[in-house]
C-alpha cells in the first residue's frame, strides 16, 4: 500500500489511482484490507475458474482461499468501493469453457460490477489441455454477454515462438534445468 500511494501521490509518480491496477491471484484478507483503503485503483482477480474443481485445475491458491470466498469478497469490495472488478479467466476447452462455466459464472457475478478478460488456452507439453475454437470461445463470451457480463476475447500474441501467456515461465524453466543438468549434473 506504501508504494501504491507513492505511485500515486503527486510528490512521487503522480500516477493517477484509476490508472493503476492491483492484480491478484485472490488472496481474500488482502482484497477485504483493498476495499478498506479508499483508493481508487483498479482490481483485477485472476479467476481462472467457475467453481472449486475448475479453479483447482491451475490455481493452487484456491486451496486456501476457496471460490465462494474469493467471490464473496469481491463482492464485498464492490460494495465498499462501488468500484468494477477484471477476472482473468482462461478458457481451456471441456474444463473452463463450457456451458456449466457460463451458468456458474452468471450466478457468482449476480450483484457484482465486473469484466471479464477471457484468455485461450496456449498449449505447453506439461498440461494435456486444449485451445477451445474460435466459434466455442465466441459462444462462451455471447453467453456471458447475455447474462450482462462483459466480456473480451483477448488477442493471442506470441504463441508461434512460445512467448504467450503461460508458455514463456515453460520455455525458461525448461531452459534452465537444461543449463543445470550440464553444468551441474542435476540440481
């Protein structure tokens, strides 16, 4: 929160509040401290499922903040900031981007002022995962258009030299152990 209002303060960067966003992966005490704070910078939760299965999938967190928690203080941030939260939200196909998604999404939603920024799927080796089509990605973000929840399609940028979101953190890390295998024999 320090640097936060130094970033924003006009003795510092002079960053305008709204020109900032917190991201998080949903650390649920971390988001109810936000909405007590009086800033007005932007939120955005990395989702990355509709209920606890989905989002057990890629995010270990949910673990120890479970999907109705996070959901439940993402409301109670809009309640206390008036303020629209951004879900990052993968779309893997038969996982995330189903017709179950859609109807869990839009009750989680109900009451919340929000977006959604829908990101497919970039294969890496480790996950058997598959990209949904453009057509199912298309049906799934009109669904939740429907619903009133707005949602963006991201633009996949980098994925031909494996540099796209998901692919990069997996190319280094193989990268790395490569180097440490050679240098080190094994680490």
């Amino acid at each position: 929160m320090k640097a936060i209002r130094i970033i924003n303060s006009n003795k510092g960067i002079n960053i305008g509040a709204r020109h900032i966003t917190i991201s998080t992966v949903g650390v649920v005490p971390k988001i109810k401290e936000l909405a007590q704070e009086g800033l007005q910078v932007e939120l955005a939760v990395s989702l990355h499922g509709y209920d606890n299965p989905s989002r057990d999938v890629l995010m270990p967190v949910n673990k120890k903040y479970p999907f109705d928690e996070l959901i439940a203080a993402c409301r109670e941030y809009v309640r206390k900031t008036n303020r629209q939260i951004t879900f990052e939200y993968i779309l893997i196909k038969d996982v995330t981007c189903t017709p179950r998604a859609v109807a869990n999404l839009k009750k989680a939603f109900k009451g919340i002022i929000c977006k959604m920024n829908l990101i497919p799927y970039n294969p890496v080796s480790e996950f058997d995962y598959k990209t949904p089509s453009k057509e199912e990605m298309l049906f799934f973000r009109n669904r939740l258009e429907e619903a009133g929840i707005l949602a963006t399609i991201r633009t996949a940028r980098g994925k031909d030299v494996n540099a796209a979101c998901g692919q990069l953190r997996h190319s280094h890390k193989s990268s790395l152990e490569g180097i440490l295998l050679k240098k080190y024999g094994g680490f």
